[in-house]
C-alpha cells in the first residue's frame, strides 16, 4: 500500500517517491490520527482505495459519523454506519475468532477500518458500559492478535488518547500517522515526543502527515495526493466492496469447513 509520498522531494522537486508499506502479514494496524480537518478520511478513502484494487486486502468499514467522503459505500453489505458500525466490528471479531479457532492459514488478507473511533465509543457507552468495554476489548484483541492471522485494523481518531484503547492496545499499531497541525500533547500521545525534539513542528496542512513506521529510524514526512476525480475513486471502491464476501458469509464458511481460498 502507497502511504503517500515523501514530502521533502515532493515539495523541493514535484518528485513523488512513494512510502510504501506492506499490510500483510507486516504493517498491518495503522493508525490515523489528526484533529478535524487534518485529512484523515480522505486518505483513509484512498488507502481503502489503493489495497481494495490491488487485491492486497479485503476492507470492512466501520463509519459510525456517516461521513459525506464515505457516503457513496452506503448499502454496501462490507460498510456499516451510524450504529450498524458497531455490528460490524462485532461480525468482524466473530470472524477473527472463527479463524482462529480453525487455526486456518487465510491466503487473503482482511482490514477492519474504522472511522473516528471515538464517537463510536461514545455511542456505545450511551447504550451501555459494558458494551463499550465489550468493543474496545475485542479491538484490543484484534490488535494484539490479528497480523499473525492475515487480518488488520486502521482507525482513524481525532485525539490519540489512552482512554480509548484497553490496555496496551495503543501500542500494537505498527504504523502510527498524525496528520495536520498537532499539539505536543497530541505528539507525546503518539510517541513521537523523541523524535520531536530534532525535528521541530512544521505547520502541515491537510494530507500532509508524520508517519512513524515499525522497524524504520526516525519520523518520515509524507503527502497524500488530493483525489482529483473523487467520483471515480468511490466507484471504484464501491465495485470492490460490493464484490466481495460479506463478513458474517465468510465466518458461516469457516466453521462449515467450506474455507478453500479465502
Ligand atoms: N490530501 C489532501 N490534500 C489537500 N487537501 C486535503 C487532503 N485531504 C483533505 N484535504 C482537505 O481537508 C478537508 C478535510 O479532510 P478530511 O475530511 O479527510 O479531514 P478529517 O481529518 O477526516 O476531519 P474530521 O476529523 O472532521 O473527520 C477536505 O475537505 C479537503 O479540503
Ligand atoms: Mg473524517
């Protein structure tokens, strides 16, 4: 997957020199993190975009805010919004589970996204606690657990805060992002608070990001491109989505057995 491009030669030469990233089995949780505004959906749309059409995972996306950027996907059986979203991290999980109970070797690799976590969570507080404890445990567990199983989550959060992970769970992100302008608490949040002290802040503007990759020194600067024809881009991700399973249909396959190719 093309996380964007850097932006150093981008900026000094118009050169776009991809970052790529491998999502299976490697850099599998990402996080998206950046205040209102910083970017992060549109480039989640293209990254959704960009491993949807290569083949590189299937997507199962949770928008609980409905977002306008998101609105072509709506009655797409592989996206869920408003409180349906909640369903589908559920179904997802359930999936997971069925995998690896089967102790199954997936070929394809599955992501879970999920869109501005928080206001899922404080959803699902306003319904019960125990249902937001119930969600951000299986997120733990699928964080903790799912690369080894070809599986992986991204979530996109205006505020990294630790409230919003079960324990530990913040660090099992092996790709960290923070788009935007970003505050030093913001930047101590996402463990770049190091790093930060060489490479003193620049105002970044919308899709431009800080990426902090597993198993790479130092903090890279990134640019997502803006989408010049966006309709084309939600057709397309439309088509791939509505293509392929469902959740809960590749869950039913695993437990009867019928998991050939998946
Ligand atoms: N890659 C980009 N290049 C240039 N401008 C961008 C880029 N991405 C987003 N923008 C601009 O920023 C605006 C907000 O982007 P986006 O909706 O992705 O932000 P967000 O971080 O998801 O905000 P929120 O947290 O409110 O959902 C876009 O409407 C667009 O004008
Ligand atoms: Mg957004």
């Amino acid at each position: 997957m093309n996380l964007g491009y850097y932006l150093g030669d981008y900026l000094d030469t118009g050169i776009k020199v991809p970052l790529e990233i491998q999502t299976r089995k490697k850099i599998s949780n990402i996080l998206l993190a950046g205040k209102s505004g910083s970017g992060k959906s549109l480039s989640g749309r293209w990254y959704i975009g960009d491993m949807l059409s290569t083949g590189e995972s299937l997507v199962y996306m949770c928008d609980y805010k409905a977002g306008e950027e998101y609105e072509a996907f709506e009655g797409s059986p592989s996206y869920a919004s408003g409180a349906d979203a909640i369903q589908m991290i559920l179904d997802f999980y359930d999936f997971f589970t069925e995998v690896r109970n089967k102790k199954l070797r997936l070929q394809q690799h599955y992501t879970l996204f999920i869109e501005e976590m928080s206001g899922l969570l404080n959803y699902a507080e306003t319904q019960s606690k125990k249902l937001k404890t119930e969600l951000q445990a299986k997120i733990g567990e699928l964080l903790a657990v799912s690369r080894g199983l070809n599986m992986g989550v991204i979530v996109c959060v205006q505020r990294a805060d630790a409230s919003l992970f079960s324990s530990g769970a913040r660090e099992q992100f092996m790709c960290i992002m923070s788009f935007g302008r970003c505050s030093a608490e913001q930047f101590r949040m996402l463990g770049f608070s190091g790093e930060l002290e060489e490479n003193p802040t620049v105002n970044y503007k919308p899709g431009q990001a800080l990426v902090l990759l597993d198993g790479q020194e130092g903090i890279q600067e990134i640019i997502v491109p803006l989408v010049a024809n966006p309709d084309v881009l939600c057709r397309n991700i439309r088509y791939c989505l509505d293509k392929q399973p469902d959740i809960r249909s590749l869950t039913r396959a695993v437990a009867e057995g019928r998991s050939k190719g998946l």
